[in-house]
C-alpha cells in the first residue's frame, strides 16, 4: 500500500505504447461551454493548490542530518525547562553516576510508571504509584506479594491484566537471578514487557539508545512529517518506530524519549495544538501545510480512525447475603472469583449472569436461581428461606469495547444446616472458586469500580428504606408457557 502526505492521493500516469498498431482516433470533444470553462478553471485551481504537496511513500520519509539535531536541542531545552514533577521521575532522574541497584530501583519504577500511565491519566496514575511504591518498593518485594494483595492495590485502575503481568513480571525476574535486564531486547523477554515498554525502561534508567511509541509520540511524528496515513496500520507504525529511532539522542536518550512524550501530552495534544509556544515548531510540516492551504489543519494528523463500536451485553447481578436466624448484624456476602483468563481475570464479583439481550424479571430471577443452584448449592425453594428479594436498579458500565448493562437485585437468604453443609460440599468439588465477607471486608476488597457500583447502589438502596416485602408472601402466577429470554453463558 502506498501512504501520501496531506492525504492527497494522486494516481499515477500510465501510458501504454502499442507500436505498430492502427486505432480509430476518438471523435473531438464538443465546444466548451461557459459552465463548464469555469468548471475547468476551479478545478486547475484545485489542482495547481494540491501540487504543493508531491506524493511521497511513507518509507521514504526521513529526517535529516541538521533537521535531526535542531529537533533534538529545541526539545531537550523545552523539557528542561517544562517537565512536570512527577514521582517516578524524581526517582530516574538522580544522575548518572550511580551503582547497580540505584539504576535497579529506577528501572523499577519506570517500569510501575509506564505500565500505570497505558490508558489512564497521570493525575490518577500518581496516587497510585505512591502506594504502590510504599508498599512494595523493590521488584524484590513486590515478587512476594499475591495477586490478591496485587489487584486490591490497583482497584479502580482498569485494565487488571497489567497488575497481572507486573507481579508475573517481577516474580520472573527474581527467579531467574534476579537481575534487571538492562537492553530493550532483553526485557523483552519478561512477562507482560513489550517493546514500548522496554524502550522507555532501557533508555531511561540504562541510557540505551533505542526509542519509545506510543500515542504522543505518534501524535507528534506524524505531524513533523505530515504523514496522513493510517497510524493503526502495522506499516504505518513501523515506519514512525524508524522515524523515532532517528531522533533519539544518543547522549540524554531517556530524556529525549520524556521529551516527545510530553509534548505529545501537553503542547501538541489531539484537540488544541499549542503551536505558538512548541518548541519544534518550525520543523513541523503540518503546521507548515496549514498556514498554505485553509483546507488543511494541524488536528488533521494524524489520520483520525473509526472506533469500532462496543459490545452490548446484558448482565442479572445478584447481591446475595446471608444473614443469621434473628439478626442480619452479622451478615456475610457471597463474592466469587472469575476464572483466570479472559476478561477481569482472578477478580472477584457478585454473583451474576450473562443475558442473552434484554430480559424480564422473572427471566433473569430463573437464570440466577439456577446459576445459584448449580454453582453452590444454594436452592432458594429447598436449602434456605429466603428472607427478601428486591430489585435494586440497573446500570450501565463501559469497557473499552463492552457496553454492559447489569440489573441488580439483593437476594436476602437464611441458609439451612442442610443447605450450609451443601455449600461446603460444593466448594471441595468444585473448580470455581468463592468466599464469604462481611461489610468491613467488602469495603477494603480490591474490587473492579463496576462491583464497586454495584455495592453502590445496594448500600444507598438499603439507606432509602425500602418497604421489604418478604418473597415468601407474594404470590405469582404460573405460567408453562412464559418464554425464558436469557440462558447461562460463560463470560468472556
């Protein structure tokens, strides 16, 4: 595929030479009217403004010798002057001349940095890495935590896998030696570690010379070189890596990678360039392009791309407590934990099923009763009286590609001896996993912000002071023939 600048897509002129051959010359063209004379005039018009800009394949892009070295003094200088004092930068940034386990302790913390800062804001990242830091502030100690310890310290992050792959990352290099790796190619290999990563730690904290791509530095590559091509494409991408292994400067390489990276982040952000105070200003060829032709604009680059339109899945929460005979002081909550892969990996959540679309009361009642039988035990006609089952609400919470729409209920039970001893017996046979919590618990357990909704909304739906009906007291009408709109699916 080939990639213009300006998103100006000229085709080729090919001509075919037949030699030797006869052919009947087309008939000429009817005389030119007034209409279509000025037809022709704004198009050579169109024309003569778009031949400012030649077509050029993105692989033959480059920077050059001088164009280098000038975008590298602008950029260090701006950064000295403008970096934000951020935590893990006081702690990479002590100088060079240090031992073995101070550039460690950095590598360290670029790396719980950079791993925090993908898809959050640095504002909520800080808080974070404080705690975090204080609680584990060695690659050492953090190896020895569990992953309960991990993803209750990153509740409310997003995004769990990359706690996941932290402590499986940590835990990797404490067995292997216990060495940090010190190349881009080296980390690599450990857990979880790709090659944006790699490049900010090893550049960064062990001054190798090798670049770092992420959105910022995309968003200010391709507007140095105008470069209009799609920047979700593999090529594409590769080529901005080439570009950005050009400008690394080989004497301050973490500084200079920080130095894209905020500009990218403050100055030539998505939305509102400063181009007036950017340091890199007159290399840039957008900014160039848009003080020629009023058609282009900086925010054009890069190449803006259709997001892919979320998942609408539909989800029966069931807060299940169980109180004891005379007293719901001491009630506990049933949580379970997710399966190990696949979305919210290991966390743990009320119980829940997912919905085949949208369903009715009585639906999801039925699939939660017999995902509560099945899974623990519980019968709610049989093995517990059911002291109150009420609807909470719905609402709504939005992965990055899941929109997921849950209807809560608080299901209030007694549990029998017989159905207590049932329980226990499900859990020695079965391979999920769960446990019971009181509210002091509940409200210092690293749980995902959707759980923590839900608590939520439960918490303030008992302070209204609902008029509790006991289930047992209602009546309903059977019916054989009520269509079951949802079923039991394994979540992703």
């Amino acid at each position: 595929m080939t990639h213009y600048l300006a998103g100006k897509l000229h085709s080729p002129l090919i001509i075919s030479n037949f030699a030797g051959r006869h052919h009947r010359s087309p008939p000429p063209p009817p005389p030119p009217t007034a209409a279509s004379t000025m037809k022709r005039c704004r198009k050579e018009e169109s024309t003569r403004i778009k031949s400012t800009v030649e077509p050029v394949d993105i692989e033959d892009i480059s920077f050059r010798g001088k164009e280098i070295q000038k975008i590298r003094e602008s950029l260090l200088e701006w950064y000295d002057e403008n970096r934000r004092d951020l935590p893990w930068r006081r702690i990479s940034n002590g100088g060079n001349d240090v031992g073995v386990e101070e550039r460690e302790k950095r590598a360290y913390a670029v790396w719980v940095s950079e791993v925090m800062l993908q898809q959050t804001r640095v504002q909520t990242v800080v808080d974070y890495f404080n705690r975090w830091m204080g609680k584990w502030p060695t690659i050492h100690h953090l190896a020895q935590a569990s992953i309960e310890e991990v993803n209750e310290m990153w509740a409310g992050l997003g995004y769990y896998r990359r706690a996941r792959f932290l402590l499986e990352g940590a835990q990797m290099v404490v067995e292997g030696g216990g060495e940090f790796p010190k190349t881009a190619t080296d980390l690599e290999m450990v857990r979880g570690i790709g090659k944006y990563t790699a490049g900010a730690i090893a550049s960064i904290a062990f001054d190798e010379a090798v670049p770092v791509v992420d959105g910022n530095v995309i968003r200010v590559i391709t507007r140095l070189k105008a470069i209009s091509a799609n920047p979700k494409n593999a090529a594409t991408v590769k080529n901005i890596w080439k570009l950005a292994r050009q400008l690394v400067d080989p004497l301050r390489p973490g500084d200079f990678n920080q130095a894209i990276m905020e500009l990218g982040a403050t100055a030539c952000s998505v939305t509102s360039p400063s181009c007036s105070t950017c340091p890199v200003s007159h290399q840039c060829q957008a900014l160039s392009l848009s003080r020629k032709q009023e058609s282009v604009q900086v925010t054009d680059y890069p190449m803006k791309v259709a997001k892919a339109k979320p998942r609408h899945d539909f989800s029966a929460v069931s807060v299940v407590e169980i109180v004891d005979e005379g007293s719901q002081s001491k009630s506990r909550y049933l949580l379970v934990k997710r399966p190990d892969e696949g979305l919210l990996a290991g966390l743990w959540e009320f119980p829940s099923v997912l919905l085949v679309g949208e369903a009715d009361l009585a639906s999801r009642r039925k699939a939660i009763d017999s995902f509560l039988k099945q899974s623990f035990g519980i019968d709610t006609k049989k093995s517990c009286k059911v002291v109150s089952r009420e609807e909470v609400g719905e609402c709504v919470h939005v992965f990055t590609h899941i929109r997921l729409k849950m209807y809560i209920e608080l299901l209030i039970l007694q549990l029998t001896e017989g159905g207590m001893n049932c329980l226990h017996k499900k859990q020695e046979s079965s391979t999920m996993k769960w446990k019971f919590v009181d509210d002091k618990a509940l409200s210092t357990l690293g749980l995902t912000s959707g759980v923590r909704k839900v608590c939520t909304m439960v918490e303030k739906f008992k302070q209204s002071g609902p008029n509790s009906v006991p289930v047992k007291t209602r009546k309903k009408k059977k019916d054989p023939n009520r269509a079951v709109k949802s079923e039991l699916l394994t979540k992703d």
